[in-house]
C-alpha cells in the first residue's frame, strides 16, 4: 500500500507498475492531449522507464514512441549504454521480454463500503 499527500506520485508509480509486465502498457494511463502535451526534445530527452526483474537481472526499457495515428505508443527498446544498462550478451537478441505476470488493478477504495469511508478516510 502506498500512503502519502496528493501530489507525491502514489498513483503515478502504480501506474507504471502496471505498465511492466508482457501485453500492458503506461500508455493506457499516461497520454499527451492538447491541454497537458508530452513534451520531447530528441532521442536522449525520450520519455522511458526501465527496469530489472529475474536472477539474472533482465533489463527492460520501454520507450514512449510518436507514430502517426499512435502518439502514446510505448514499446520496448534496446538497452541504452548512457543509462548505464548491460549489453545483452545472446547473440540474436536486441531487447529483453517483459515479465509475464499476470496483473490485477485494485482500487482500494472501491473495496471500502461508503461508511467506512466516510468515517475513516474523510475530514470532519
């Protein structure tokens, strides 16, 4: 569970949580519209978030792509030297798999009835 004030990235982190493993993506809640634009410079100003999962440290990179028709496209990425990612030592292989876990989005508050919320979780 994460705790904090509004405005810290609770919601943010568990959204790029989602965005990890195999078939998911940040996409779905991070988006560029005319009010709020995702801004980006050139290849090294990208927008990306990376990980490691396994024993033997698999690195991930996915990378937000501006395709026509698709400006919140994100997909994997080769690994980048100047973010200080290992080189893949298989020959063949330019990007590693994402996790293949299955996700389950819970929203806590809507397993709480509207009592408990309100006396709980609400300023009087």
């Amino acid at each position: 569970m994460l705790a904090g004030k509004n405005g810290l990235g609770k919601s943010s982190c568990l959204h790029a949580l989602y965005g990890v493993p195999y078939n998911k993506n940040i996409g779905t809640f991070w988006f560029s519209t005319a009010v709020d634009p995702i801004k980006e410079k050139g290849s090294t100003d990208r927008n990306r978030y990376y990980y490691a999962y396994g024993e033997t440290r698999k690195e991930v990179i996915y990378s937000r792509i501006d395709k026509p028709g698709k400006p919140d496209y994100w997909e994997t990425s080769r690994p980048l030297k100047f973010l200080g990612m290992k080189k893949l030592e298989e020959e063949g292989i330019t990007r590693n798999s994402p996790v293949r876990k299955g996700v389950e989005y819970i929203d806590f508050r809507s397993e709480l009835s509207p009592y408990d919320q309100y006396y709980y979780f609400s300023d009087f």
